[in-house]
C-alpha cells in the first residue's frame, strides 16, 4: 500500500446507493427552510440539504431530523459551516468564497460525499454560491 490510492474512492456509500438522474428543479429560500429537520414528522415533506446552491434529499438520514447531530443543517445551503467542519447555526449560511483554500477544498469533499449519497432534487432559485 503506497498510500496513494485514488481519492474519490473514500468518498464511496459503504452500501451502494440507487440514485435518481439529478434534477435542476428551482428551490426558493423559503421553500428550503420548510425542508428542515421538523419535515421528518410530515411525510409529505422532504429535509433537504443545500451545498452550494445544489439541493439534497436527505429525508432517510436521521441525522439530519430533530434529533439528528445535523439537524442544523436541514432547510438551509450551510456551504460555509461544512467547509469550516462547524455545527454552529450562525455559520449555516450559503458564502463561502472568502474561505482559505484548504476550507474550499473541505466543502468539494462535503459535495463529492452527499452526490454519492443523495438524490440532486433542484437548485436554489438565485444561488450566488455555486
């Protein structure tokens, strides 16, 4: 082992997942913020997950319901709290081009892990962080 193995591989499902051809759907703000932990109790409500400007389905995860660790995450882009490996609300929001290359690079694997994951269900109408 050379230690060099190809990078993408670490971002692979444990268990293959199925997903669905992606979609470009336009996601209003409001809408997303409906989409957040709490939707886990209405069954005809997805929690959705934004990174940069791109929305998830993330309905099947716990950790992303109201006593998921990701809860924070649910109904908003937190592009720049996944760069930053931050739980804090305050940082759930969707800039991050200000971020240090390192930070940058953090929120690509964070994208690379979830489209591994989760279904693509729309694009958030007016994303300025993609």
């Amino acid at each position: 082992m050379s230690g060099h193995e190809p990078e993408p591989k670490q971002f692979n499902p444990k268990q293959p997942v199925q997903l669905d051809p992606p979609k470009d759907d336009p996601i209003t703000y409001e809408e997303l913020s409906k989409c957040d932990e709490r939707a886990g109790t209405d069954p005809s409500r997805p929690t959705l997950v934004a990174i940069k400007g791109v929305v998830f389905d993330v309905t099947r995860n716990p950790a992303y319901g109201p006593e998921g660790q990701y809860r924070v995450f649910a109904g908003k882009d937190p592009s720049r709290a996944l760069a930053q490996s931050s739980l804090k609300p305050e940082d759930c929001r969707p800039d991050w081009h200000d971020l240090d290359d390192k930070e940058k690079t953090v929120l690509n694997e964070w994208y690379t892990f979830f489209s591994k994951r989760y279904n693509i269900v729309g694009k958030v109408v007016g994303a300025t962080n993609t």
